[in-house]
C-alpha cells in the first residue's frame, strides 16, 4: 500500500515522503481500517516537527483522524494508532474506540466532526458550561477547530464574535454565521468586541492559538467569564497571571480532549451521539475548503503548518479530489 512517512523531524513538505510499504498488522484489541478520507489537524504538523505531546517512532505515518471503513464494510470514524496513521491507503485503530460515521455527512466531513467537534462540544459544555444568550468569542474562527467552535455556538444559542487573520478569513467567518467578525489584521481586537458588547465582554472564550490572542482574551473577558485553552497554534505559550483572573474574577479552563478517550470514554460517545444529532438536523456542518487525493498530503500538512488554511483539507485516498 502507499503511506507517507516520516523518517526525520522537520518541515512537513520537507520530511513527510510517500512510500510503497506493507499493509500493518493490528495488535491485540486493534482492527484494520481502509482510509476514506483522512484530515488534516495541526497536530500533524507537530507531529512531523518532533513537538508533539506524542512521539511516536520514526519511521511514522501521520493522520491523526480518519473516516474509515472495517473488514465487513462499516464507515466509522477513528484516531489511529501511531506509528499507522492516517495519511495511508489503511492504518489501524483501537477497536473499542471506533465511533460509527453520521450518514447524513459525505466521508470527508464525518471524518471532520471528530477531534475538532469533540474538543469544541467538550470546551464549551463541559468545561466552560456555555449557556443560551451569553456571548462566545471564537479565536482563528476560520479554522478547523474554530469553524466547529463557532457551529457548536450557535447551536447553543449564544451570541458568537469570531476573531480572524485577513479578509479571507473573515468572509469565510461570515458565512460560516458570526454574528460579529473582527479582523485582527485590520481592527484592534480589544476595541472593537468591547464596542461589540458595549464594554461588558465575552462570557466564553474559545483559544486554539495562545501567545497574543490569549493576553487580547484576559482583556476582553467578561466578569465570571471563563476563557478556554485549547492549544496554541500561535506558536508561544503564555503565562497567565494569576492576580489579573483574581482581581477581574475570570477562570481559565485546560481542556485536552486526549485525556477523555481513558478518563471517561462514555462521555465521548455521549458527546459523538450529540454531535450525530445536530448534524443530521443541520445545526453543524463541518466545513471542508479542500479535498486533495493522497500525493497531495505532505503539502497540504504544510499549509495547515503554515496557518494559511480554513476550514479542513481533507486527504481521500482513493478519490481524490473529485470526492
């Protein structure tokens, strides 16, 4: 079968190659999966960097979330097991982990409402306990993780200003249904969502990126908000004072999804038949930019590292992009 690998950490156009390499053999619990479209996450990049919380062996497959299809024909969706990830003809995955693919989404976009929607649903109902007619600030809303936070807002029933890096990005946030959008490119961030909620503040706040975007949140959260550290794709790690979240009396919430599939996995398939749910009724919709067939991985991974994407690329082995 094809597979790209990864045999030295670097740049991933630089190190991801694609290989011809025997098919992987599932251990004890693990089942075999075909790939019908793998996407693309930033941990990916990670990955491939060497920076990764995970550092699997080298040589290794990247793709950390899949829709796949097992031996007797179902769709499902799946986290594969390092060293065999996505980015494959097949890989494999815990076999008591597998969740069954919504039906009402094509094989890219259920294999997008996985670690993206999971963390957005987790971050903002269990961590932040979100609550209808509060007001939700989206940081990188254009992204993947912050389209599904921004989905997962609405939803809910808040009011949701999504904060993004360019023009592009901030027509993508529109239609993707912000009701208000702040281009940091072009607007000071703290003026312009403290005109937006006439100085009070966001309730919630939803950061993937770190560095800037967090020191802009502490200063736009509202009085008992909660500000939601999902990672930091901005490259720098801050370092909250605590004296500031004490005096403007705000919490700050550490949310690694990860730790929920050994934790408490009934909640992440309680969370998967929620998810289901406002997918079949249209409440979510992941939103796809770009499918690309698998020689295109190792490029579209660079792109995501380079933060010039939205939404997700999705690699389809066999279809490519006409999928």
């Amino acid at each position: 079968m094809q597979a790209w690998q990864v045999h030295d950490n670097g740049e991933p156009g630089e190190v991801m190659r694609l290989a011809e390499v025997e098919r992987p053999t599932p251990g004890d619990g693990q089942v075999l999966l075909r790939v019908r479209a793998a996407n693309v996450n930033f941990p990916d990049a990670l990955l491939c960097r060497g920076q990764y919380q995970v550092r699997p062996p080298l040589p290794f497959t990247p793709g950390v979330e899949i829709c796949g299809e097992t031996e007797d024909g179902r769709r499902v969706l799946a986290n594969p097991a390092l060293p065999y990830g996505g980015f494959a003809e097949y890989a494999v995955a815990d076999g008591r982990a597998l969740l069954p693919a919504p039906a009402s989404l094509d094989d890219a976009e259920a294999a997008a409402l996985h670690i993206g929607y999971q963390t957005g649903w987790f971050g903002l109902h269990r961590r932040a306990r979100l609550e209808a007619g509060e007001t939700l600030l989206v940081h990188a809303a254009a992204g993947g993780v912050g389209s599904a936070a921004v989905q997962l807002g609405q939803a809910a029933g808040a009011t949701v200003i999504g904060v993004v890096g360019g023009a592009e990005k901030a027509a993508v946030a529109r239609e993707l249904g912000c009701d208000v959008v702040v281009d940091r490119r072009a607007e000071d961030v703290v003026a312009a969502v403290k005109e937006a909620t006439g100085g009070r503040g966001a309730d919630v706040i939803y950061d993937p990126v770190g560095g800037a975007a967090y020191t802009q949140s502490t200063k736009v959260v509202a009085f008992e908000g909660r500000i939601v550290v999902v990672g930091f794709a901005g490259g720098t790690i801050p370092t909250p004072a605590l004296n500031h979240a004490l005096v403007k009396n705000y919490s700050i919430l550490g949310l690694h999804w990860g730790l929920y599939n050994t934790k408490n996995p009934e909640l992440v398939r309680h969370c998967h038949e929620q998810l289901t749910e406002l997918a079949a009724r249209g409440a979510v919709k992941p939103l796809v930019s770009e499918r690309v067939p698998l020689a295109g991985a190792a490029g579209a991974v660079q792109r995501v590292a380079d933060g010039v994407t939205t939404g997700r690329i999705a690699v389809v082995p066999e279809n490519g992009a006409a999928a």
